[in-house]
C-alpha cells in the first residue's frame, strides 16, 4: 500500500476547457477556468494550485494569470469524460462505479465493506446518498466542505475522504463568474494549509466531476453543464517532484487508482496511475 489516506477534493464544476464532443453538448468554446480567469484580467492569484501544476496543465493554451511553472510539486493532467452522456451524475458514476461478479458497485462501498474507512462529503446527490455503507455528511458551502475535510485529517485510521465544493456549483449555475472566482481564490487558501498539515502517507486528489462555465448559463432555460475536459492534481509530501500525467481517456482512471492503492480487485475501464506517481 502506497498511501495510507487518499483526499480527494471535488471541484464540482470546474472544467479547464472544451472536451473533444464538446459540439454534441452545446459546449463548443466552453473553458470555465479560461474564462473566469479572463474576468479576472490576470489577476486570479492560486499560488497553491499553480504550484501543483495547474498551468502546466494548459501550456500549448495559457491561462491568463496561471502560467506554468519550472519546478511543480504535484502531478497534472486532464481527465475526459468517457460517457455518452452528460447528466448530473455523469462524472461521479464515471469515476467511482465499476463492475465485479457481473453488478455495478462502487469503489466507496466496496472500501468500507473490506474495512476501508469511508467518508462522503457533498451536497445532496441520489448517486452519492445511495453510497449506504459509508459516513456521510451533507455539506451546503465549500467552508463547510473544507471542514470535514480537516476533521478527517486529524483520524489516523486508512481511509478515503471524498469532499465536494458545492459552491462552485451554484456560482457556475447561475452565471456568477466573479463568485466563481472568489471561491477558487479561497480554496486555494484552504489547500495551502491542508496540504502542509498533511501526513507523508497521505495522498491528495484534487479534480471536477462535470464543468459549468458561467459563460454559457445563457444556453437555454436551465442550468447548463458544459462538455470540458476536468483538471487533475495530485500531491504527495513525500513526492514533491511532479511531471505530466498526460490525458486521461476516463475519469475512471481515477478510482481505479484508488482501488489500486488499497489492493483491490476491480474491473473498470479505468487505468491506475499510482506507478505513475510513485516511481
């Protein structure tokens, strides 16, 4: 076993760009993090997120304000969602089902019942609520998210922690650009702490399980979630060196990843990239 804590923070609505079938969603030129960054006019400050790599994610497409830097301390790269569809639970079920014994269960389930502490953190979600084996909390705010998330920091058992942000969700929503923005500057707050509180066999996953560019809130009569590739980020305290960990054909790479780390069997499309970050 590699890390005995897996963290992963969700973003929720966070996406770096439009994905490859962006046409078929409404979502060509959609760029959440692009465009919130040009409100800003260069002046979205994330020292933490640039450090682990969230310009390098895009140098061949600059965000304005995030370059890349020389020397960064996590590993990055973009996630594609794989599915055909776009709905509301598309990238959770992406990332965090798989089929064993020929039924779908899920990476969360599946942990607690093998004697994985288990922790879900988000707003309320069907998909996320039928996850019964785990400890749940319902969380209405990022500062309430980070909370939890610095409760579980100080539990010393193996565990994964999955928390989302939600605000990310409602400020993309509702076309809130400047909101969207305020908040990655005061997450970004948050994971500088986090990070320096964690223990080195602690692992942190930072992502988005679907995109809402408030650009495009004007598609049609409802909220739009937009076809974008997710960012990944992965820290490890005791793996400060980072590089590329390219394009990722599915989210599901990342819970295979964490099934990996644990010692699990599963059977996803998913492709680990724990001996990508551990070499």
């Amino acid at each position: 076993m590699a890390f005995h804590r897996i963290f992963i923070v969700d973003f929720t609505a966070l996406g770096i760009g439009e994905s490859p079938d962006a046409n078929r969603y409404q979502s060509i030129g959609a760029d959440t993090l692009g465009h919130v960054a040009e409100v800003f006019d260069g002046e979205l400050h994330l020292p933490t997120l640039q450090q682990l790599g969230l310009g390098n994610i895009r140098i061949d497409h600059p965000l304005p304000g995030i370059p890349a830097v020389d020397n960064p301390i996590g590993f990055f790269g973009l996630g594609h969602i794989a599915a055909n569809i776009n709905g509301e639970a598309t990238g959770l079920r992406e990332s965090w089902d798989f089929t064993n014994s020929y039924h779908t269960d899920s990476v969360f389930d599946t942990l607690q019942t093998a004697g994985y502490e288990v922790t879900i953190a988000s707003r309320f979600i069907p998909y996320l609520e039928g996850q019964a084996l785990t400890n749940r909390h319902l969380v209405g705010d990022n500062k309430t998210g980070f909370s939890v998330l610095y409760e579980e920091l100080d539990a010393l058992t193996m565990s994964v922690v999955y928390v989302q942000l939600p605000d990310f969700k409602y400020t993309g929503e509702a076309g809130e650009t400047l909101a969207f923005g305020q908040h990655l500057v005061a997450a970004d707050r948050y994971l500088e702490q986090f990070m320096h509180d964690m223990n080195e066999n602690d692992l942190l996953i930072i992502t988005s399980s679907q995109a809402s560019d408030p650009m495009f809130q004007s598609v049609g009569s409802h909220p739009h979630l937009t076809r974008e590739y997710m960012p990944i980020l992965v820290y490890s305290p005791t793996r400060p060196n980072g590089h590329s960990l390219g394009i990722r054909r599915t989210l599901a790479d990342i819970g295979a990843t964490v099934m990996e780390n644990f010692g699990m069997d599963y059977d996803t499309p998913g492709h680990s990239f724990l001996n990508e970050i551990t070499q």
